[in-house]
C-alpha cells in the first residue's frame, strides 16, 4: 500500500470492494502490506491495548501476532476436535476473501488451543479452562521472515459500522509504521534461587514416591512407557513484563517455537516449545518426535547411544508411523536421529516426513495426541496413571495449540516448557519419561532440570546445578 494514501481514500476503496459482493451477511477478510519491523517491537505497542491476543514466532518459519477476536468458540465437553472441525468449516464457508489470490504466508488462519484431556474435574486454581478454544482474528499480524502483512477479518452487520473497523486498522498500520527498534532491559525479579529450591525440594518427597511407583508398573510390564509431571506454583510480588520474556526466550530458545496466549489480563500461557506435534503446509505432512533428554554440556556421543533415552524415543516414532498407516500414509521418510539443542537441555530428534494430496488437520490431530512423548505407552493405560498419579489437573500443559488456514494448511506444537499466570500466581509444570531402565533420581534430576530452565527464562535469576 502506499504510504502517502489517506485514510479516506483507503476505506473508501475497502468499502466499495465490499458493496460489490453485494453481502449483508458473513466475514470479509483483506490484507495489506507492512514496513518490515521487528515482531516483538510491534506486539509491545498492542499487547496492553487488547484483552485477547496471540504471539507465535519461529526461526525460519511464518510468525504471527494475532490481535482480538473476530469469530470463536470455547467449550467443554467432549468430541473437541470434531467440534473443532465444525466450526473451522462453518468459519471458512463464510469468508469473502477481497483478494482473488494470496501468497501461502498470508492466507487467513484460525487459532486453537486444546487441554491436555477432556475432562478437566480436579483443577485447584480455576475452572475457566475449556478443553476447545478456537478464534479467527480480527487482525494478523504476519511475518514471513522477508515481508510483514496484516490481515483483517470484519464480520458484516448492519448494526455496526465498518469504516469504524476499518479506522482501527489504519491506526495500527501508522503505529506499526512509525515504530522505533526497542531496547528490553527490564527485570523480572520475583522468584529468589532460595524460593525455587524450597518449593521443589517441598515437592521431592511425593515426585520420589510416585516416579518410584510408576517405574515398578514399568518394570513389571503393567505398562510401557509413562510421562508423569511436577507442578510449582509461586505468588508474583509484581507485574511480569512480558515483552522482556519474550524477547529472552527469542535469545535463549532459537529452536523453539516461542509462544503466548493471553486470554485476558490475568490468564495468560507462555512459553518456548521444542516439540512440534505436525504440521502440513503446501502438501508436505512433517512429523516430528522429540523424547530423551539430556542437559547441555554432558557427553552427547554418550547420550545418543544410550538404551533408555533410546527406548523412550522409539516409542514416539512408531507411535508416529503407526498412525500413518492407520491413516494410510506409507510413502513417508524417516531421517537420521539427531540431537537438537533447546538452551541448556538436548533431546534426541527425529523428523517424519511425507507429500500428502489431501489431509484432515483434526483427524490427525485426534490421532496424535497425547503422543508417547507426554502421556505414555499404551495411551489408555497411560492416561490412567496418569490422573492416578498426578495431584494436579495439567490444563493446557502438553496439549496441542496452533492454527489452520483457509487452504488447509496447518500447524500445531505440544504446549511445553511454559507458564501459566493466573492472577497473582505462575505455574510451572515438567514432566519426565519414563521406561525399563530409569532411575530414579535421575529422572527427577529431569525434571528439576527442565523446571529450573523455564525459571531462568522468565526470571533474572541464575538456577545453576549439575546432574550427579
């Protein structure tokens, strides 16, 4: 768009492209160009300004900031991701692009964010979570890694004004214009080293006696493979400046997908990803399992050799291929197990991939999850000690959240090394696998481990000890 246009003539021309469809119902949904400018240093100017937003950014990949609802969903219940499935079509069928074609990286998306399970009956801090929510923004903000966009989605009705939209958008186009690079060198100092250790060692005693537990059912074949998680909750002495943790996990977390959900003010979950759950872009179906775990700064060669890491992760990849060929997917390609490098913690990796012609985001979706990686092996089996062992409703932790476009196209990651705040108070949750051959000790190493990074992360604090 040019930049020298006024407001006037730009609604004007908006306007009368509408008055050609001749609609009186449904969502119109246009895009217009941006000046390229950093992702962080445009949502730092919004992310106050609007009660509902989403951040999502990746590393070679199209990042996003998505600004107040146009249509959603939440509910709870059951049958959420066919559910999930009848709104996006419901959605989709009453979208009246403006434009007759559009690059892959800006078509239109609607965002989701699932819970770990159906029923959520046991959550200490709040009822508010609903196991499907689903929202078509009313702005996108698109990065590309080369151009920026912003695409707006207006629902028509009579008894609203358009031009009055259509002005809030132009306010953000001239905001997003005139911004200036940001410097983030705030502190977030709440959590003292002295607070984290106390609250996990209060933890110890019921963590050491439900993993000793679940690696006897293990060792006696009751099952397979099981992920248990710990939960830490802290009270925040003050306002967290969420920008600076966004900008911090950007620095520290290059290899993950950086994250945020705000539902309002006081309910927001954050984080920095590692483990994509699939996605399928432009026909390409990747997959990838993410399980073993080691810190940063151990004997890798030992690491990628070693029987319980690999048993752990080889019951997400054949998990992964047999619902592949359920789904009667067999022209896949397994490559070459790696480590991949997640700040101070390394997991063993390995991608999946295949062309597929024609695929249904919440089929798979309802197949996938819970993978191995955060639940277990056999599933049933899994999720049952799991709400036997656990003393706390997990919510979104480890549950799937991304997007679908309007083209098909999809993308979705397991809701990891993150936190809740909830008023006052953050959340943190670890999990840790376990199989025939786990230790103990070792295992809640793990996951002090995995919970110390994620303190690190959102605090100016320096969580520093070493796995015996």
């Amino acid at each position: 768009m040019d930049d020298k246009i006024t407001f006037l003539n730009f609604s004007d021309y908006i306007l009368k492209k509408i008055e050609k469809t001749g609609l009186t119902s449904g969502i119109i949904s246009f895009c217009i160009d941006l000046p390229v400018r950093d992702l962080i240093d445009i949502y730092s100017i919004f992310l106050d300004k609007y009660n509902f937003s989403i951040f999502w950014e990746e590393n070679n990949n199209i990042s996003f900031v998505a600004l107040d609802k146009c249509k959603s969903i939440k509910l709870k219940g059951i049958n959420r991701f066919e559910l999930a499935k009848n709104f996006n079509d419901q959605t989709l069928k009453n979208i009246i692009n403006l434009e007759s074609q559009n690059k892959f990286c800006s078509l239109g998306k609607i965002f989701y964010f699932f819970t770990f399970k159906e029923y959520l009956n046991n959550y200490k801090i709040t009822n508010d979570f609903y196991i499907l929510e689903g929202v078509l923004p009313k702005f996108l903000i698109i990065n590309d890694g080369k151009n920026i966009v912003i695409r707006m989605n207006i629902e028509i009705d009579p008894r609203e004004s358009t031009r009055d939209y259509l002005y809030e958008l132009w306010v953000i186009r001239e905001k997003i214009i005139s911004l200036k690079s940001q410097n983030y060198n705030y502190v977030n100092g709440n959590i003292s080293i002295d607070e984290f250790y106390k609250s996990f060692n209060k933890s110890y005693p019921l963590l050491n006696k439900q993993i000793t537990e679940a690696i006897r059912l293990i060792n006696n074949d009751y099952i397979e493979k099981l992920v248990l998680g710990s939960r830490l909750i802290f009270q925040l002495k003050n306002k967290l400046n969420i920008i600076q943790i966004l900008n911090k996990l950007r620095l520290n977390q290059p290899n993950a997908c950086r994250y945020l959900w705000k539902r309002n003010k006081e309910n927001m979950i954050f984080g920095a990803s590692p483990e994509k759950l699939f996605s399928y872009e432009q026909k390409v179906l990747k997959l990838e399992a993410i399980a073993g775990t080691e810190r940063i700064g151990s004997d890798m060669n030992t690491f990628i050799r070693s029987d319980k890491n690999l048993r752990e992760h080889n019951f997400v990849i054949n998990y992964l291929i047999e619902n592949l060929k359920f789904l009667d997917i067999r022209n896949y390609k397994k490559e070459k197990l790696k480590i991949k490098e997640f700040g101070n913690i390394a997991h063993l990796f390995t991608l999946l991939r295949a062309e597929v012609d024609e695929l249904c985001p919440f089929t798979l979706l309802e197949k996938l999850h819970p993978s191995p990686a955060v639940c277990g092996f056999p599933k049933e089996k899994a999720l049952e000690c799991i709400d036997s062992f656990e003393n706390f409703e997990r919510g979104n932790y480890a549950s799937p959240f991304g997007w679908v476009d309007v083209e098909g196209n999809a993308d979705f990651r397991v809701a990891l090394r993150g936190a809740r705040i909830i008023k006052s108070d953050i959340e943190f949750i670890a999990g840790s696998g376990l199989v025939k051959g786990s230790i103990c000790e070792k295992e809640i190493d793990e996951i002090k481990l995995k919970l110390a990074s994620l303190v690190n992360q959102i605090f100016d604090n320096n969580l520093i000890y070493e796995i015996e």
